[in-house]
C-alpha cells in the first residue's frame, strides 16, 4: 500500500501537468484577419494574368493515345492479373476486379471470354476469334 508522500507527491505531479497543459490554452480570442468578418472592397471580378490559361493547359489529361489513332478499349478493362499457381499440374490464375479476386482455370469463362492459355507472365482470352492478354501486374 502506497504511503501517504507518495500520494502526495503524485497528486502534485497531477497538478502540475493539468496546469501545463492549461497554459497552452489562449486565455482570449485574438483577432483573426482572415475571420468571417474580413470583407473584400472590390466586388468586380479579378484579373487573371496570361499565365492562366497555360497552367489549365498542363493540368488537362493527355490522351495516351497517338494523334489520328483511336483508343481501343479492352473488353476486359478493369480485370487484372494479380497471380498464377500451379499446382500438381493444374495452372490456375487470379484475377481482380476492385475488391474482388476469383481464381480461373483453362477453359473458364470470364465475361464472355474462354481463357485458353496461361504462361509465365500473362493469360490469353478468346471469344469469336478476338484475343485479349491480361498481363501479371507487377
């Protein structure tokens, strides 16, 4: 059982940190400039300098397309290749979609799209002739 100095002294101790800690607190609101009170004096809008239009010109998306080619879609956009196990002669492949993965075998069928091939580093889906690779991410 804890004598009577040691309670002391930790109560004291307790004290002390409680008043350190109040001293950080502002003891009054100081004025902010930039309050809900801070009002602008001129209603007209601002001018922008020329520099603008070439900053929004940097920040607009860059096709990652070549000029006069258009943008194929995969049909598959959106599926990733995230794994590839083989196992007692059985390769198998982990797909993703999101949050969702679903391991594939030789002749499953994902959206339409038989997988037919699995190598070391991507798989091979066809349907009607069309070929789509999904490649292991890395």
């Amino acid at each position: 059982m804890p004598d009577r100095n040691d309670m002391i002294w930790s109560g004291m101790l307790v004290i002390l940190l409680v008043i350190g800690g109040l001293a950080f607190l502002p003891l009054s609101n100081p004025t902010n400039p930039l309050s809900s009170d801070a009002r602008i004096s001129n209603s007209e809008p601002l001018e922008v300098g020329p520099w603008v239009s070439s900053l929004e010109a940097r920040m607009r998306r860059v096709p990652q397309t070549p000029a006069g080619q258009a943008e194929t879609r995969s049909p598959l956009d959106g599926y990733a290749l995230i794994g590839l196990i083989e196992s007692e002669g059985d390769n198998w492949a982990m797909i993703s979609i999101g949050n969702m993965s679903q391991t594939l075998k030789i002749g499953s069928v994902l959206e339409g799209y038989e997988l037919r091939r699995i190598e070391q580093d991507r798989v091979v889906f066809v349907r009607d002739g069309d070929e789509v690779v999904l490649l292991l991410a890395r």
